[in-house]
C-alpha cells in the first residue's frame, strides 16, 4: 500500500512524494529508523547496508516509494545512478575501505532477489579474495539464430 504526501520540492515547489508506511525504507527517509546515512540530498538517500557483503557496502534509494524501477521517473532513476557513481569513487578514494572494485547491484522483483520492496541500487566493495560470490548455473544455452531472434523479440516488446 503506498500513499501520496505533499512536500516540499527543491525548487520551493510542492511536488507529490509516494510513501509507504510499512516500508522500512520510507521510516528510514522519514526519519522514523536508524541509518548510517552516507549522503542525502532532494531526490535520494545513501546509507550503509545493515547487513554487509562486505565492509562499505552502501544503499542508494530514492526517497519516493517505488517498487520497481519500472515505475521510477527518468530523472530520479539517472540521479540514482549519478549518485552511485560519485559513491563509487569515494569508496575507492577512502582510505580505509578495500575497494579494488565495485559490483552495482538492483534487483528488481522479488524472482531477481529483491527482498526490501523500495527499489534501491547496491555499491559493494570488492577485492580479489573477499569470498563474495556471484553463483548463477546457466539453465539454457542459446542455439543457432536464437541469440538474434530474442534480439528482435525485445525490440518488438520495447516501447517508444
Ligand atoms: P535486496 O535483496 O536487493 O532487496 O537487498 C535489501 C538490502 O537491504 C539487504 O542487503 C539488507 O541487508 C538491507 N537492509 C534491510 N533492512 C535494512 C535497514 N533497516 N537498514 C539498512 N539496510 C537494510
Ligand atoms: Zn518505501
């Protein structure tokens, strides 16, 4: 269930926010549950995942509610990666922080590992031997013109 709030916008403009009291997440933007919070700005929050991969690992969400991406405007969605790429290099740039490399990580639905239903974009430090792992056993092996007809089932789907 989500629901929709007036607030301020950076403009000093009112524009409508999605919430959703029961998410986790929108208590955090409201400021209604603790969180290490790395940066915030108008259109999204970064804090550190309470559950770690490994040490900095780091959430970037908007502040609106919104499931899926599917449903994120084009702007917030490219500022949330913005964001995630200017965390990415403080990550690297901290002293502190093993950062040899970064996965950037969304699931998106609860079949693609989406456990928290407020879309949020994942930062997670990597360095060779960190003992994270990404484990996926291939189910299908595309056969001769397969490859290309998918291509073109997609951008029959794809629209303007
Ligand atoms: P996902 O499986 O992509 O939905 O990831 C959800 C992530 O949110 C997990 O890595 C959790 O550890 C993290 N998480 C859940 N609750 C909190 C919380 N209250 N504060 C910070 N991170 C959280
Ligand atoms: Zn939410």
């Amino acid at each position: 269930m989500s629901r929709q709030l007036r607030r301020n916008g950076g403009d000093g403009s009112l524009a409508d926010m999605n919430t959703d009291p029961s998410c986790i997440f929108c208590k955090i933007v409201a400021g209604e549950a603790p969180a290490a919070i790395v940066a915030e700005d108008e259109v999204t929050l970064a804090f550190m995942d309470i559950n770690p991969l490994t040490p900095g690992h780091l959430l970037v969400i908007p502040r609106e509610h919104h499931e899926s991406i599917a449903t994120i405007r084009g702007s917030v969605l490219s500022h949330m990666v913005l964001i995630g790429q200017w965390l990415a290099a403080a990550l690297r740039a901290s002293p502190e922080i093993r950062t040899e490399g970064i996965n950037l990580y969304l699931a998106d639905g609860s079949a693609a590992g989406q456990e928290v239903p407020h879309s949020h974009l994942h930062l997670v430090p990597r360095w060779p031997g960190d003992g994270f792992r990404i484990r996926a056993e291939r189910t299908w092996s595309p056969g001769p013109g397969d490859l290309e007809e998918m291509a073109a089932q997609i951008r029959d789907a794809a629209t303007d």
